[in-house]
C-alpha cells in the first residue's frame, strides 16, 4: 500500500505544456495589439487631413464671402451714385424748364461750361474720397489672398514632413512588432525549458 501511495500522481503536481493552439492566440494577440496600433494610426493621420483640408475650405469660403461683399458695397455705392445723378439731372431739367422764358444765349453758354465746370471738380472730388477706400480693399484682397496662400503652403509642408518620416516610423513599428513577437517566443520556449526541466 506503501508503493501505491507513492506511484498516484497529485492533481496539483501535473506538468503544464503550452499547447500549440496556446502559442498561436498569444502570437494573434501580439500580431493584433500591433494591426490596431497601425489602424488607430492611420485612422488619425486621416482624421487630422480631413481637419486640415476643412480649414483650408473653411478659409477659402470666407475670403470669397468678403471678396462678394466688397463687390456688393461697390455695386451699390455705383447704382446709389446713378441714382444720385439722374436725380440731380431731373432737378436740374425741371429748374431750367421753369426758367426757359428768362435764356439768353449767354447765360445758357456760362450755365453749360460752369455745368461742365461742376461736373468735373466733383468727379475729382468723388476720386479723391474713394482712393482711401478702393486702397483698403485692394491692401485686405492681396492680404487675404497672402493669407490663403500661406495656409495652403503651411498644411502642404506638414504633410510632406509627415510623409517623410512615416517611412522612419513603420520601419520603427516593424521593429518594435518584431521584438515583441521574439520576446513572447523567447518567453514561450523559456517556459517549456523550463517546465521540462522540473
């Protein structure tokens, strides 16, 4: 009876080998970690283009808005002056028309060339006041194109910086993968030696 109890083997002695379906999950846990790291990588590289192509659309809407709404002061500020001119015109007709008894052939001579003469100065007049404003908005058009121009080449320069390194940063992860894979190999056989030596 001696013999028997020493020939029964307990439970909790048992030798414990890896099975190969063991080793194979932990090399797909491994190959997996490193899939998805790659994904939510590229995931956010795709993200931050999409970002960096809806600023740049964002910019360019607003700097056609203000372009159109400069045009849209100019147009009317032009139909506001047309509209100011023929009124003057009809007042100007309807004064005569009342007074037409009254011409002489010299007075109807000065009336035209002083005519002429107010038309002219305020013509200068009128250039004189808009120059500031048409120099304003020629200085923010050339400034708002200057400003797109610079975004675009700012975002166009991120990306080729990225783009170079992405080659140094995938050799990186391949490295990194491979080191991992090796660790959990070494890890594994370590085991076994292990467990076959006890």
């Amino acid at each position: 009876m001696a013999q028997k109890k020493s020939e029964t083997v307990v439970p909790g002695d048992e030798k414990v080998i890896p099975s190969p379906e063991e080793s194979k999950a932990v090399g797909s846990f491994v190959t997996t970690f490193w899939d998805q790291y790659e994904q939510s990588r590229e995931r956010a590289e795709h993200i931050r283009e999409n970002r960096e192509d809806a600023y740049i659309n964002a910019l360019r809407e607003v700097i056609k808005f203000n372009k159109q709404y400069r045009k849209s002061i100019t147009k009317l500020y032009e139909q506001t002056k047309k509209t100011n001119k023929e009124m003057v015109s009809e007042l100007v007709h309807q004064f005569n028309a009342g007074k037409e008894d009254v011409k002489e052939d010299v007075q109807a001579h000065d009336r035209e060339e002083l005519k002429n003469q107010l038309k002219e100065v305020s013509g200068q007049l009128e250039k004189l006041a808009l120059t500031p404003i048409i120099s304003i908005f020629h200085i923010v058009d050339q400034l708002e194109d200057n400003f797109e121009k610079n975004a675009e080449s700012s975002v166009d320069y991120a990306r080729d910086r990225r783009k170079a390194w992405l080659q140094v940063r995938k050799e990186y992860v391949k490295k990194a993968r491979n080191t991992h894979l090796n660790l959990v190999e070494r890890g594994k056989n370590s085991l076994k030696e292990l467990v076959k030596i006890q």
